[in-house]
C-alpha cells in the first residue's frame, strides 16, 4: 500500500480583491458636449470563498461556497453645449 504524501483533505476559508478601469463614450445629438463624450469608470471587486476538500484514493472532491460583488460607476456631464445649460449627467 502506498501512503500519501499529501492530503488535501481538510477546509479552507479565503478572500479576493481586485480592482481596473474602463472607459466608455457616447454620441451626443446636438454635437460635442464641452464636458467631452468621455466616461470613466473606475472598478472595484472583493469577494470570499469558503469550503472543504476530501481527498479518497487520489480523488479529491469539494464543496465550495464563493460569491464576489464589482461596483464600477462612472459618471460625466453630457449634453452640454454651454456652461450654463447642462442637460444631463451620463452614467
């Protein structure tokens, strides 16, 4: 009989982080906006994981429990052809 080396039997807990940027643009009906057709969304994600590994004759099995959220917002004035007159904000 060989005998393991290693087990991966046993649990586990853990988190994860991240974060990247995007950009986006849009076409503004009544031409350019002075504010510029550009919007940048900066992104965030941080999540976890949670589980249990039985390892049996070089198998390992697994049960896991993860979940992650990203929040990504950006934001610009948009459709505004004066500094006076902004007609929306573009998400």
């Amino acid at each position: 009989m060989k005998v393991a080396l290693w087990s991966w039997t046993g649990g586990y807990i853990g988190v994860n982080g991240g974060g990247g940027r995007g950009r986006t643009s849009f076409s503004d009906p009544y031409g350019p906006s002075i504010y510029g057709d550009i919007v940048n969304t900066p992104v965030f994600l941080a999540g976890g994981q949670i589980g249990y590994n039985w390892q049996t004759n070089g198998w390992v099995l697994d049960a896991e429990l993860d979940a992650s959220h990203a929040v990504s917002d950006g934001t610009n004035s948009c459709l505004a052809f004066s500094g006076n007159v902004v007609i929306a904000t573009c998400k």
